[in-house]
C-alpha cells in the first residue's frame, strides 16, 4: 500500500483520518478470507497457475505478522 502522502490528492475533499483508512489493510479480515480463497483454487486443481498459489502463501505469510 502506498503511504498516505504519496498520493495526490489535491482537489479532494478527504481528510488525513479517511485516507487512514482507505489505506489500512484489515489483517483479520485477509485472514478470515485465506480458507476460502484456498477452497476456491483447490476447486481449480491442476490448472491452478502456480504463481496464484505462491501469491497466496506469500499473503498468507505477510498477514501473519
């Protein structure tokens, strides 16, 4: 996610506590997702591309810190 002042937001009528928030990332959220993103590619099986796969560990291990 990019820091809050890297983007430009001039001419918007945002406030520094909205773009917090448009920019924060619901860990528990993302991780309550995670079993059923997983379901969905076992359903896929084999022509699954790998790097949908791997993403999906590397999500996974990044929300769990």
């Amino acid at each position: 996610m990019p820091a809050a002042g890297a983007l430009d937001t001039h001419g918007l009528d945002i406030s520094d506590t909205v773009m917090e928030e448009l920019l924060s990332v619901h860990a528990a959220s993302w991780r309550a997702e995670l079993p059923q993103i997983e379901e969905h590619y076992a359903g896929i099986g084999g022509t699954l591309p790998a790097t949908l796969a791997e993403e999906l560990s590397a999500l996974d291990k990044r929300l769990a810190h």
